[in-house]
C-alpha cells in the first residue's frame, strides 16, 4: 500500500475510531486481493478431490463415462486430464448438466483425439496432443462440442 493511502487510514481512524477504520482497512485488502485472482486452479490427480482428474486410456478404451470413470460413486470434475494411448474417437457419455468441461490431451502418441456425446449427434472436437478443448453439459446430458 502507498503512503496515501496510509495516511487516509490514520485520518479515517481518527474520525471514525478504530473499529470502522479497521473494517474499511478489511474491505480495501479485499478488493485488492479479488484483483490478483483472476483464475481458477485445481488439484491435479486422482484423489477424491481433485478438480482436474487424470483418467488412463490404453489402447482398447475409446469411451468415457464421466459418472464412472473417476471415482466410484461420484461424477468427474470439470476439468479431464486424458492420459495413456488415446487414439481416434472417444465417445463422452452422463455429463452433469450445467457443467463446462475441459479435456486436456496428455497422450502418448502423437495423433489427435475426437471428443463427441454418444453417436456424435451434437458436434465433435477435435484435440491435438497436448491441446486442449471445451465441451457444455446442456440439458438431458447432452454434451455440446464443436
């Protein structure tokens, strides 16, 4: 914080007293502090609370179930760490509506993937390796990529 800004608090603190200057001094650290995060960041793994989960494909899984293929009993993050030998399409099924997924290519070979709801019906998209690519949950799990 600047000198003026100092000063304003002292003068604050002798017109106000020191309890509402102190509460104006909390207000003003946090506006700052909203400015300095402008992003949001996720454990990355395979543990229960993890926001951006690391899902292994060998060459035989072309689907992924985002209800199943995370943790028994409760449904993938938002952000989807695709691992391993993936190759070709992987057909996305029981995405929870309302939710921006994120997929992430981390695979080992070089080729692309192709990300697309069940039967591909409402659009494709297509994820170079190491790329990245976004698909929305619409209603009646329809996941929309394109």
């Amino acid at each position: 914080f600047g000198g003026d800004l100092l000063a304003a608090l002292v003068g604050a603190e002798r017109k106000m007293g020191r309890r509402a200057a102190m509460s104006g001094l909390l207000g003003l650290l946090l506006l700052h502090c909203a400015g300095l995060v402008d992003s949001a960041k996720y454990i990355i793994g395979q543990t229960v609370n993890s926001g951006a989960f690391l899902v292994e494909f060998d060459d035989d899984k072309r689907s992924l179930d985002l209800e199943a293929d995370c943790h028994p009993g409760k449904a993938c993050p938002p952000v989807i760490i695709m691992s391993g030998r993936q190759v070709g399409t992987i057909e996305v099924r029981n995405c929870q509506e309302g939710v921006m997924y994120t997929f992430l290519n981390k695979g080992d070979l070089d080729a692309g993937v192709v990300l697309q709801h069940e039967g591909g019906l409402y659009g494709s998209k297509g994820i170079a390796q190491f790329g990245v690519g976004t698909c929305f949950c619409y209603t009646d799990q329809l996941l929309m990529c394109g």
